[in-house]
C-alpha cells in the first residue's frame, strides 16, 4: 500500500454530493419546468420535482454506487453527477412529454440522458458545500411540506346565470316559416341507467309521470359509453362508425352532414341549448346549428395555475414513472395540496350543476317565451356523473350521506377513484366492498332525485306557457355499478354501460310501448316528425312514430370495442376505431338480449347458436367495411389538464384510456 495514496471518498460523501446535485439540479427543472416556466409558483414545481428526484435518487443511486467501484471511480464524483443527471433527466422527459405525449417519455427520454451523466462523472463538490446544498434541498421539502407561506386559494363562484349570452332577434322569416309548430325539447340526462328510473325506491315523481304520457320503451340503445359520441349521433342520426367520432377526443366535424338544429333553424326555429358537460361545447363542434349553447361546466384553466402544475406532475416528475396515471396524479395532487391554503382548493370536486342548468334553461325560457317563435330547446343535465353528490336537499334521502368503510375514507366521496378502489375492494373479496358498493349506488340515486326535481321545476314553467310542446327524453349512456366485473363508463359494451332512458311526449303522440327498440340514431328524424315535419329520412335513424316502423340491426362502438345487435342477440367484438375499415374484428362475447342488463353468460361458442353468431359477426364485418377512421380534435391546454384529471392517459399515437378503465 502506498502510504501516500489519497484515501477513497466514503459512501456519505456520494450520499450528500448526489444531494446536492439534485438540489441544484430541482433548482433548474422546477425553473424550466413546461408548464409555467420561469419563478411563476416556482414552490409547487420545486415540491413535485424535488420529491420525484428523490424518489428517482433511490432507484439510480445504488447503480451509481455500483458503476464507481466496478470502474474505480471517485464516490464523491459519482454521487454529484448521479445527483444533477437525475434532474436533467427529468427535465428532458418533462419537455418531451409536453411535446410528443409520450407517457413514458421520462424512461424513453430521461432515463437514458441520467445514465450518460452516470457514465461520465463530474467533478464533485468540496465536502462543504455538498453538505450546504443537500441538506438545503431537504430542509426546504419539509418547509414546503410544512405549509409555510401557503399560496391561498379562493373558492370557485360559479356560473352567473346574469351574465348569460343573449338569443339573437328574431327575423319576420323565422316567424312565417315556423308557425303554428310545437316547441321541441331534447333532454339529456348524462350517465343514466335505463333502469334508475325505473326502481320504485327512487322516488322520481316527475319522471314517473311524464313516462306514464309517453310513447316509451324500458331501454333505448346507445352509440357509445361516453358522452360525447352519443350526443353527436343524436344531433345527427348517424352512429359514431359514420361520423368518426368515437371518443370524447372526437368532433362533429363539418363533413356535410346536416345536424338536427340546423335543420330547424332552416325551418325557422329559435335554437338555444343548455349543458354541464364540459365535452359539449363550440371546441367539440356540439354548438353547430345552435343560436346559442351555453355550458356551465367549469373548464378554463390558467397558464398560472397550481391545478394546472399538480396535474402536471402525473407525467412530468420522476415518481410517475413506474405508476399508474391516476395513482401518480393523487399523488402529485396531495403533494401540491401542502403548499395551499383558503376557501378554494386544486382539484375543487365537481360542483353541483343541477341548480345553475335550471336557473339558466328558466332564464332562457323566458326570453323564448316572450315571442310567438317556436323553439328547439336541448336540455342537458351532468348529473348523476361522478362524483356522486347530490345537492342537501336529496343527500341522504336513500342512505347515501352515511360514512364509508375505512379503507375507501381517504378517497373524495363519490368519484372515480374511490369506485375503482371499490372495484378493486370487490375482486379481492374484501368483505366491506359490499356496503361500500351500496353507498355508490344510493349517492347516484340521490342525484337521480335531484335532476328530477330540476326538470319538474323546469316544466312547470313549460306547461304554464300552454304551448304545443314535444318532449324526448333519454341519456347518452350509463354507468356500471360492478356488473361485468367494472365500475363507471367509458370502458365496455355490456348493457349497463349501453341501456339508457327513452321516451318522447306531445301532441298527437299516443302513450304506450314502442313496437321497437329505440336507438340515439331514431332521436333527429323522430322529433322532425314529432314536430310535423313529413320526412323519412334523416342520417341512418327511424321514426318511431311510424306505426310500420321495423326493428333493424344496430351497432355500438367505442375505440377499441364494437357491439353488434341482431335478431335478440347482442356480439361483443374487438376492434380498433383508429384502422377503420382496415381492423380487424375478434369476437369476446355473444348475449341474448332477453337477459336484462346484467348479461350474465357469455354464450361465445355455443354449439346451438352458431348460425346466430355468424349472422352477427357477418353483420359486424359489414358494419367495419363501412366505417370511418377514428377522428381526433386539437387538444388546448385547458383541455389536456381536465382530461388528464378525469383519468385520460395519451399514447404514443395521440391515442386516450381511461386509467384503470
């Protein structure tokens, strides 16, 4: 041994070197950070990088330590370079997320710039100022995880019915062209099962009542299990294999077809809508033909913005990397709820949209009301969607407001993520997932009660004007309450997702039973005729008025999935709306209709139905020749935080899941 021989830096030395690296480095990332670069919030952005490099620190540190003694390397050295690679491959897949949309462009991008600086060691820092700047960076986290000098949030107003767009004048053209017809209403309600309004526990007095004066049916058929797909197949009579949009990333794209509102502003109707879900909206294309629609679900999101940085952070920071998307955004979430104090929060839940749609669709009825014109209103409610939170009034009325079982506590009542907790809770057989499941399945019902008592006020005001008026009512879809092994929507095609509410009152129209299956497609050229407008044809629907009107086959389709309907029978196929005619189509499940909505075999296979089964996928097959390529909208800013907040998670192609879905 030489006696001269400078003696080996100790492991300490690499701990508090790679310390300070990510000190300085987090001081950097937070600064360049994608989403409000510069010192704008610059304590959230620090908290959420600083924190995942740290937790990336566990995962590359002890490959550092590895690489220095294989290549008898300084510790120190490897400690500070390990340290800043980690917060410049952070950074890197920060901004490559931002571009591409990669959701894991950390390990693609990241990963490999962390492990150059591995392999490439710099200079370390005097044993000082390694120890000032690591337990600098350490004594900040816990200031910021203490709170100290929180950013107040001040709590959301609302939507101002006062400040309301004003419906256009009339012109004498509009007057002369649609005289003497009935008002049409188009309500939809979204998120509602065929069947909650039909289970005598939930009281809906209103609903019972405007069924018993309808021409009805126990269920309709859906286009979709999400909202957006459905509501451009009512407006256009076409199912999303035709009109392409077969996803909340979808838009009703101006490719000639004609939309129910714009057909009846032709005919001289005023054409006004009222609506909570953010999807429906001028930048989905839903507002085509309407004189005014007005959303009142809150959707913009600031570029300074402590939501718009939290949700970030699901893709952005180290300790997303090996996490699913929803469990990497609660968790940036609570980490950004340190820093936050007041009456506001982040991620506020969801408001109750029940009271600011009536007040609004009341405001505007007044106003239509006030001149002979007739009117094409659409009546769109949020509720029952997750969270499930009805308003006081009907809160607890069937048991909804009793506290959860421990193990879903820490979740906001009602939301998406407390009922994938539940689902899990069920699969592994957890004997509270139950009682926890029943609690869902009352709150949601209570919010059922609630959108009844808003449409009862609502068309109080309606039978008060003593108009001629033309009521349809139905969902865009519904909502899984554990059948099929799943929770929520957007996510299969089994009848509860696919079941929605369907009947249609006015003058003229005889009370009774449908003599067919209604569908979303049958809503444009059932109402024209409802309306007295004699035509057969609107995009692929029926009028259901028509006393020979015949049940036909009919498809159902989301990005991945594709249900065919045919003679009783119901196939499930995969497919992929993004191929278009070039998918191909595997079947996974074959149901007889007359089973109900739980759809409890699965009867793929089955020697005696053979013939039936390939009637259906030749159907299916058909169905796929004739399709459209999947079309996706442009996403802004605002848009991308609030679906990533619903769960969305992108893909390489711009392609979007529902987390945990």
């Amino acid at each position: 041994m030489k006696m001269n021989a400078k003696p080996e830096p100790s492991t300490a030395a690499m701990i508090w070197n790679a310390l300070a690296g990510i000190a300085i480095g987090s001081l950097v990332y937070a600064f360049a950070y994608p989403v409000t670069m510069g010192f704008a919030l610059f304590d959230l952005k620090f908290l959420l990088v600083y924190s995942g490099c740290l937790a990336a620190l566990f995962g590359f540190g002890p490959l550092a330590w590895f690489v220095a003694h294989k290549r008898q390397r300084d510790l120190a050295r490897a400690g500070f370079s390990i340290g800043l690679g980690i917060a410049a491959g952070g950074l890197l897949g920060a901004w490559m997320f931002s571009i591409t949309d990669r959701p894991r462009a950390l390990l693609e991008f990241g990963a490999p710039l962390t492990l150059l600086f591995l392999f490439a060691p710099l200079p370390a820092l005097p044993p000082r100022f390694a120890r000032v700047f690591g337990s600098g960076g350490l004594a900040a986290l816990v200031l910021l995880l203490a709170g100290v000098s929180s950013t107040e949030m001040i709590a959301d107003q609302g939507y101002a019915v006062d400040t309301r767009p004003q419906i256009p004048a009339t012109n004498a053209q509009q007057e002369t062209d649609a005289s003497g017809r009935p008002d049409i209403f188009l309500v939809s309600i979204d998120t509602l099962r065929a069947d909650a309004i039909l289970d005598p526990k939930v009281p809906t007095p209103f609903l019972d009542e405007l069924r018993a004066r309808s021409l009805r049916s126990d269920y309709a058929l859906a286009a979709s299990p999400s909202t957006l797909p459905s509501h451009i197949t009512m407006v256009l009579g076409e199912s999303p294999l035709q009109h392409g949009a077969y996803t909340n990333l979808g838009h009703l794209d101006d490719n000639g077809a004609t939309t129910l509102p714009e057909v009846l502003g032709q005919a001289g109707y005023r054409r006004v809508g009222t609506a909570a879900n953010g999807l429906l909206d001028a930048y989905t294309g839903f507002d085509r033909g309407f004189e005014v629609l007005v959303n009142v679900a809150p959707r913009t999101v600031q570029e300074v913005s402590p939501k718009r940085v939290a949700l970030s952070g699901r893709r952005m920071v180290w300790y997303s990397m090996p996490l699913p998307d929803l469990l990497s955004m609660k968790l940036s979430i609570g980490l950004t709820m340190r820093r936050l104090h007041g009456s506001g929060t982040l991620v506020a839940e969801d408001p109750i949209l029940a009271d600011p749609v009536r007040e609004l669709s009341l405001a505007y009825l007044e106003d239509l009301y006030s001149e002979p014109t007739p009117f094409f209103f659409f009546l769109h409610f949020m509720d029952p969607h997750a969270p499930y939170k009805a308003s006081p009034q009907f809160l607890g009325k069937l048991g909804g407001e009793r506290a959860m079982p421990s193990r879903y506590s820490s979740y906001t009542p009602g939301t998406t993520m407390q009922c994938l907790e539940v689902l899990t809770a069920l699969r592994e057989g957890d004997s509270t997932a139950p009682e926890a499941l029943q609690i869902l399945r009352d709150r949601y019902h209570e919010e059922v009660m609630m959108v009844d008592d808003a449409l009862a006020k609502i068309f109080a005001r309606v039978e008060q004007s003593g108009r001629p008026t033309v009521i349809l009512f139905t969902s865009d879809h519904g909502e899984h309450f554990a059948e099929n092994d799943h929770m929520t929507h957007g996510n299969t095609l089994f009848a509860p997702n696919i079941q929605v509410p369907f009947f249609i009152a006015g003058p003229g129209i005889t009370a009774g039973e449908l003599r067919v299956r209604p569908t979303n497609q049958d809503i444009p050229l059932t109402l024209l005729n409802a309306a007295g407008f004699k035509t057969d044809r609107f995009g692929a629907g029926r009028n259901l008025l028509d006393p020979n009107v015949a049940e036909t086959p009919y498809a159902a389709s989301h990005d991945d999935l594709l249900a065919v309907y045919l003679d009783g029978y119901k196939l499930i196929l995969d497919w992929q709306a993004n191929d278009g005619p070039a998918s191909s189509l595997t079947p996974v499940a074959l149901y007889r209709m007359a089973d109900g909505v739980a759809e409890p075999n699965n009867l793929l296979g089955s020697a005696e139905l053979k013939e039936q089964q390939a009637a259906l996928l030749a159907y299916a097959e058909q169905r796929r020749d004739e399709a459209v390529k999947r079309g996706l909208r442009e996403f802004d800013d605002a848009e991308r935080v609030n679906l990533a907040e619903m769960g969305y998670v992108f893909d390489a192609d711009g392609n979007a899941t529902e987390e945990g879905h």
